[in-house]
C-alpha cells in the first residue's frame, strides 16, 4: 500500500495547529511537528504550543521534547522525524507534517547534509566579532574561506554568515561542501498543502496571537529564560524584543510592538520560501472540507 506524508504548512499565526489537528482526526493519524522552536519545553508561551486539550485530541511528536541547552538542528531533526514519520506509517498510510520551519521541512521532504553541530565556543567569538567589528568583517572572513558559499549568501544576514563561518572553523573544510548532495528519495508520497489568506487578515491574525500571549504570561516566561539569552533557541521573535525591553534598549509598549511587527514580518519570509514550492496546494485555514476532499482525490490518483 502506497504511503503518504501530508505536508500542513503556512505562515506563522495562519491557524496550522487547529487545520492540523482537524485533518489528522479525520485521517485518524498522528502529527509530526516541523516547528523549530515548538520543540523547547522552556518557551510554551512564545511558541504558541498547542494546549493539553489539543494535544490530547490527536498525538503529536516533538512538542516540546528537547531542552535549549541542546545543541539542536535541521540535519538531527530530519534523522529522527523520519524515524518517528516511518513508524507511525507502520500501522497508518499517511502522517501530517505540520508547522512553518522551512528548513524542518525541507529536511524531511529532501534531505539535508549531515554537517557537525556548531561548536558554542566559536558561535561566542564570532558573535562578540560581529558586536565589535560589524557585518563587514565576517563578510571579508567567509569570503576567504568560503568564497562559493560567500557569493549565494544573504551577505545582510549575520546568522547565516556566522554559521557558515563556525561549521568552516570548526572543519576545516567550506561550509558549502556540505550543501551539495542530491535529494533524497523517500518511501512514501508527498503531498504539500499551504495555509494562507489575504494580507490584512493574517496581519490582524498575528496581532491578536501576539495580544494572546502577553496575556498569557510571555513577559514572565521571557524573564525566566533572560539569563539563557545568548543561546541559539531563544534569539526569536517574541524573546530577543522583550530581552531588549528587560536590558533597558527599548519601552515594553515599543518591545510589544515589535513583536508583531517582526511577526508579520517573518510570515512575509516564510510565504516567499513557500512560494518559491511548485509542489504547494493553497488553501485558506476555514476551508478544511476541500482540503480533506483534495487529499482523498490526490491520493485515489497515485
């Protein structure tokens, strides 16, 4: 019998959690959570985590199942969801992927390298480089260790230019040799379902999630993780403009204000990756009866 991954995806306040959940009830399947961040247990608040009723309605993996302290990435993510992934096929035909990480995704659906995990120690010279000397210094260093990488690289992007840097660093070898395997062939079929909406209403969509989790407590849990700042995991949105607000740099009405405004902006982000998907279906959130309807007929096809 043919096998199946749904891929459930869209932009950050869409409605994945709640279409996900409704579809793989109507599948009788489980949910595999491609959320780079949701994985945390420490940041329920500011992950928008689905609540203990939503988890008990259908059974997810990796919600909150690592710490932050964990050195975390897409290559070990795409070891172990496809191990949970291929289990769960065991007894079903098909699994949801649902979340908006399109590194996670793409990891699953076509592999990534295997490439070392960053080495902290050399994260925290680059980034002290990066605070004293500016973005124009780690540019002229990738460029004489990596000059491939260096002409393909968003050379305004400090996050990917120091993490090209400290995979080269910590190798000896450019961190663009370990981006150039083929992709990889699954066992089962993929099919990739995207979640959007008109711009204004997205935008009000996050605004209210953002009002929802100040509500919740999302100053308090960002005050609790404040000492854990510098790690990789809490430099999202959400923390890194709270922490802003707690180093006195900003208001806490001006650090609420850009959360949402960052928000919108990284939904803009991840609908133009997605868009770039010749693969993706589009939906809107409310339209579950045609998404189940597409699925059955995509699958009766094959």
């Amino acid at each position: 019998m043919q096998k199946y991954l749904i891929v459930l995806t869209g932009p950050t306040g869409i409605g994945k959690t709640k279409t996900g959940i409704q579809t793989a009830q109507h599948f009788n399947t489980e949910i595999v959570s491609a959320d780079s961040r949701q994985i945390y247990k420490e940041m329920a608040i500011g992950t928008a985590v689905p609540d203990i009723t939503e988890l008990n309605i259908v059974k997810h993996h990796f919600i909150q199942t690592h710490s932050v302290h964990e050195v975390y990435n897409a290559s070990r993510y795409e070891n172990e969801a496809l191990k949970v992934i291929n289990s769960v096929l065991e007894t079903r035909n098909l699994v949801l992927l649902v979340g908006g990480s399109m590194l996670y995704i793409d990891a699953v659906c076509q592999g990534i390298d295997i490439m070392p995990d960053a080495d902290p120690e050399i994260r925290k010279v680059l980034t002290g480089k990066f605070e004293n000397e500016g973005l124009e210094s780690l540019r002229f260093q990738l460029k004489k260790m990596d000059p491939v990488y260096f002409n393909s690289v968003d050379l305004k992007n400090p996050k990917r230019i120091i993490h090209a840097l400290e995979i080269s660093i910590q190798t000896g070898k450019p961190y663009s040799s370990f981006l150039s395997n083929p992709k990889k062939i699954r066992p089962f079929s993929i099919i990739k379902i995207g979640l959007n909406c008109d711009r204004e209403k997205l935008h009000n969509r996050i605004n209210f999630r953002i009002d929802q989790m100040i509500d919740a407590g999302l100053e308090n849990e960002a005050r609790n993780l404040y000492h854990l700042k510098y790690l990789n995991a809490l430099n999202t949105v959400g923390y890194r403009e709270l922490f802003a607000f707690f180093d006195g740099k900003t208001t806490r009405e001006k650090a609420i204000e850009l959360i949402k405004r960052n928000s919108r902006r990284y939904a803009r982000k991840q609908l133009t990756w997605f868009r770039n998907e010749n693969e993706m279906n589009w939906f809107e959130p409310e339209q579950l009866s045609e998404i189940i309807a597409f699925i059955k007929t995509r699958i009766s096809e094959q």
